[in-house]
C-alpha cells in the first residue's frame, strides 16, 4: 500500500517538473523571435526625457508648414514697431506685395512718423494697387499730412479725379481737414461727385461723402476765417470717428 501511494507521489512529481521544463524551453524559443522592447512604467518615471522626446513630434501635427510661415514673414515684420522701413522704390515697384505695403503704411500711421510723409504721398498717387492707394489716403493726417497742406491737397485734389470710386471717397473724407485749401477746381469737382447717379455701392458712399463735404464747404466759406477753421477741425474730427 505504501509502495502504491509513494508510486503515485514519485510520478507526480515527474510531471511536474516535465511541464515546468517545456515551458521553459518555450519561453526560450519565443525569446529568440521576439523583437519587442518591454518598457516598465518605473522605467518610464526614472527617465522623464522619454516623454519629453514625444512632445517635438505632437507639436508638429499642429504647427503650420514651413512655406505658410516663410510666407506670412514679410507681413508680419513690417507690422512689427521696430522693423526697418521698406525702400519707397521697393514698394512702389512692385517688390514687396501689396499686403505688406499695406501694412507698412498703417505702421507709419500707428507711429505717427511725420518722417514717412512723402513716401504715404507718393504711394497716395502713385502706387498701382486701388486699396494701397486708398490706405495711403487715409493715413496722411496721421503722418503729417495736417501741417503740410502745400504737399497734401495737390494729391488729394488729384485722387478726385481717380477713376476707382474707393480713392475718391477716402479723398473726399480726408478733405474735411483741408477745407480752407481747396481750390477752385476741387469744389467744382465735390459739386459734380455730389449730384453723381451711382451704379453700385463704391459710387453711392463717393456721392454721400462728397455732398457731406459739399455742404461743409459751403457753410464755412459764409463765415469768417477762424470759425471756418474751427468748422473745419470739428468736421474732420466726425470724419475720423
């Protein structure tokens, strides 16, 4: 009987240690096959560069592509308050595009760089694009334009007879300012752009703007010299706002 049972105890053991050996041997073999790196969470913890190494790649998806940054790069330095001006030939040329013209001359106006006046007043008449034109108009009491009417009137008279209804109502606007300046050919030329029949919307605000101007004028010039200037201020103050 006790032979029986250490027979049974003896081929258990034998078993055992069989199926302990073969998954042993297994494990072996998978080993050999396995490329895989394990990476512990302690590991992970210790060295809090390996997540760091992460982040470079996640914040790629998001940022913009190289080519739309080299492109916004003209725009934005010569938004920027300390950025070298643009040569006057380099954006009545054509070299620079006409966003960053624009934002050149706004600049300028931000800066109140009475120094930048006649460049605004050669873009004012000579740049090719309509809505540089019509920005350089726009900015030229805020770069001096005010205290030098000899230069300013001549082009804004000029900016009348432009053919895009968008320069002569920022002509026409700008005018308030210079009332007691105008000559006798700018007035009949408000008088005509008053009674003007609009076809689209750009030539309706070009006759409002003009009949505005129109009545200021007329009032002004029926009374005396210093309460004309003083109607003329408070015109151009309405203007700006």
């Amino acid at each position: 009987m006790r032979r029986g049972r250490r027979a049974i105890v003896t081929a258990a053991l034998a078993a055992g240690f069989a199926v302990s050996a073969g998954y042993y041997l297994f494990s072996l073999g998978r080993g050999a096959h396995d490329t895989r790196i394990p990476v512990s969470r302690s590991s992970i913890v210790a060295q809090p560069q390996s997540t760091e190494q992460l982040t470079p790649e996640r914040r790629g998806d998001f940022a913009p592509p190289p080519a739309a940054a080299d492109a916004t790069a003209p725009l934005q330095a010569a938004a920027a308050p300390d950025a070298p001006d643009a040569p006057i030939s380099d954006l009545l040329s054509g070299k620079q595009s006409s966003e960053v013209v624009e934002a050149t001359i706004v600049q300028y106006g931000r800066n109140r760089d009475e120094s930048s006046l006649d460049e605004v007043l050669m873009l004012s008449g000579d740049a090719r694009d309509v809505r540089v034109r019509s920005v350089a108009i726009r900015n030229l009491v805020l770069v001096g334009g005010r205290k030098h009417p000899e230069k300013t009137v001549p082009v804004l008279e000029k900016a009348l007879f432009d053919v895009e209804p968008q320069v002569q109502a920022e002509a026409l606007r700008v005018m308030g300012r210079f009332v007691e300046h105008l000559s006798p050919a700018a007035r009949q030329r408000i008088k005509e752009l008053s009674a003007l029949t609009p076809r689209n919307r750009e030539e309706e605000r070009v006759r409002e703007a003009a009949r505005m101007l129109r009545e200021h004028v007329e009032t002004a010039a029926k009374l005396p010299g210093a309460i004309g200037e003083q109607m003329a201020a408070g015109y151009a103050h309405i203007e700006a706002e």
